[in-house]
C-alpha cells in the first residue's frame, strides 16, 4: 500500500477563496483523521470518521471548514472562504478499528493563505 | 478530559548524550500509549507504541515503559545520534478511538 496520500501537497491561495484538500486513506481502515499544525498551537485534531461517517467535529474552528467523507477511499477538508489565519499543515490520518493500532499519516498539506 | 502532557522543548544534545523526554497523561479507562516522530517536512510515523501497564515499546534504541502508577510514558535513548534530530510527540488513544497528541518536542543533535 501506498500509505495515506494526500494532495497538494502546497497550496497558496489569496485571502477569500475556497481551498479543498484531499486525502486518500489506506485501503481497509476505517477510521480518519483530520488534523492542523501550526507553531501557536502544535497538533489540533480538526474531525475525526468512522466508517465515513463523521464522528467528532468539535475541533473544527468554525463554519468556514467542513469536510466530508463520501467513501472508504476519499475525504475531503475544504476551507471557504480561507483567511490569513488558517495558514497551517494539514495533515490527514487513517487507522484501523483495533484498540492499540496506530494511526498512519500522510506528508501534509501546507496552506498559505496570502 | 483525556490529555497529554509533555516535556517542552526544545531540547539540543550532543552526539551520544542520553535522552529523557517526559510525558505524562490523564485519562479514563485504559488508554494505548503512543510515541510518533516527525522528521522535517513528512508526516508524523509511529516510534514506539504500549496497550496496556508494565508494556515496554521499543524501537530504533528508543524506549518507554507504560507506568499507570505514575501516568507516565518517558521516552529514553541511551546515546542518541544526528539522525534522531527530529520533533517527537507523546500520544493517547482512549475507548472512543480518538487519539491525543502532546506539544511536541523538538530535539536536536550535535556532532
């Protein structure tokens, strides 16, 4: 497997516009993550699915972010419009249902907003 | 609520110093321990991993020993190298599946 792919892998965009980042989690597991890093505030877990089906969402900072999880094989985190302050690494995390297993992460996607 | 508290850094050792970095954490039930390192510009990768007490992760001459007495799970290398220059994170992952990450540590390694 190719592990968790994520793409783009950088994103510049202006101030007002929407941004949608991509991920592809590993085949056969059924939970993901979604997290920002940032120097402020280290690694924030933004939402997490289960089984597509968004679990918890209470770290998502506001309405301008969602995400969505329409298969086992793709998810997307999309950010509109997109501020200065959303500049971070988003990174995307994918595991499997037993208790103890890790989590697998991709390389990031790393967003400025200008 | 479950959380993780972790030794900040950042941390600069010389070539072949030993390594504590510190960790402890709250939580209800019996979590899995986690230690991930991220090397710069790549995503987290899992170091080391402990599911249940008295449980000993190692891997790369890195170890942590999960201690529920003290709620504790130091990551300890004996003699550390340039390579391990890196920023490591403690973590936990309870019942509900959610996985909780420390600040981060940043070490660094001198020749």
């Amino acid at each position: 497997d190719a592990g968790v792919i994520q793409s783009p892998r950088h994103e510049v965009t202006e101030m007002g516009q929407e941004v949608t980042l991509r991920c592809k989690p590993i085949s056969g597991h059924d939970y993901l993550f979604w997290y920002r890093q940032t120097m402020m505030r280290g690694l924030e877990l933004l939402i997490y699915f289960n089984n597509n089906v968004p679990i918890d969402d209470s770290g998502m900072p506001e309405d301008r972010f969602s995400a969505k999880m329409p298969n086992a094989s793709f998810s997307t985190l999309k950010i509109q419009p997109s501020e200065p302050r959303d500049s971070a690494v988003y990174f995307c995390a994918s595991r499997g249902s037993y208790d103890g297993t890790e989590a697998f992460f991709g390389q990031g996607t790393r967003l400025t907003v200008v | 609520g479950d959380s993780v508290t972790q030794m900040e850094g950042p941390v600069t050792l010389s070539e072949e110093a030993c390594l504590t970095i510190n960790c402890t954490y709250t939580a209800t039930g019996y979590p899995s321990l986690f230690w991930y390192v991220q090397y710069p510009g790549e995503g987290l990768q899992l170091l080391l991993k402990a599911t249940k007490a008295d449980d000993k992760g190692s891997n790369k001459g890195f170890e942590a020993t999960y201690r529920k007495e003290t709620t504790s799970f130091h990551l300890e290398k004996g003699s550390v190298q340039v390579s391990d220059s890196a920023v490591y994170f403690c973590a936990l992952q309870t019942g509900a599946n959610n996985l909780f990450f420390g600040t981060g540590t940043r070490l660094t390694v001198i020749p």
